[in-house]
C-alpha cells in the first residue's frame, strides 16, 4: 500500500494528473459575437493589378491597338510584332516602363522592365509581377 502511494506521488510530481482537481482555471476569454467585427462578403474579387488605367491614359500602341492594365500589357507581349516593339523598347526609351511609372505609380515594376529589351524578358518581368502581387 505504501508502496503504491508513493508511485501516485511520484506520477502527480510529472504533471500527469492536476494537482488541484477542483480548480479549472480558463485563461481564454469567451468570444462574443459584440466583439467580432461584422464581416460582408463580397461579390467581386478585383485584385489592384488588374485595375484599369484611366481611359485618357490607356497605352495605345503605335498599330492602333490600346493596353488598359499591367495584365493586358503581358498578354499583348505574346503576340506583339517585333516593329511595333522595337518602336516603344529603344536603347534610349522604354515606353512601356514610363507608362507604369507613370500610371500606375509601380516604380520598381518599371525598373526592371527599362533593363529588358526584348519581348520574353518583359513578358517574363510583367507575369512575376502580377504573381507576386497575387500572392
């Protein structure tokens, strides 16, 4: 019998059973939905890369052909004819990374694309970008 006392003592001393088994103590208030602020869902799900720019500062390319957000440009890269880039990306301009610049305020975004100078490095920079920004 002692013997088993002891054994109980020396389980209680681990942390196996509480010590006071008559004292719950709870540290966590209880949540209230007063204090949960009310949350609405919304319907549309429009992240900031997809805005539009204003229509008075659409890109307009010089075949006639308008870029209304940094998605659109990315897409238009794919099928883009090589004149119509080499007339905006020059050694001297880059004419979509001023546009970026100064529309839609991203001025990191429009650095790394004045040091591209082809269609698949811009393409390339835009989509990370636009990942980036998803995640």
């Amino acid at each position: 019998m002692a013997r088993y006392r002891k054994m109980q003592k020396v389980k209680r001393k681990r942390g196996r059973p509480p010590k006071h088994k008559n004292k719950i103590i709870d540290s966590k208030p209880e949540l209230t939905p007063t204090l949960l602020p009310e949350i609405k869902p919304t319907t549309e799900f429009k992240p900031e890369i997809k805005k539009d720019a204003p229509q008075e500062h659409y890109f307009v390319l010089c075949n006639g052909r308008t870029v209304k957000n940094i998605k659109e440009l990315a897409d238009v890269m794919e099928e883009l004819e090589d004149q119509v880039f080499n007339y905006h990306v020059t050694p001297e301009k880059n004419d979509f990374a001023t546009w970026i610049k100064d529309i839609f305020k991203e001025i990191e975004l429009a650095e790394k694309l004045a040091g591209a100078k082809d269609k698949k490095h811009i393409q390339l920079v835009l989509y990370k970008h636009i990942t980036h920004k998803l995640w």
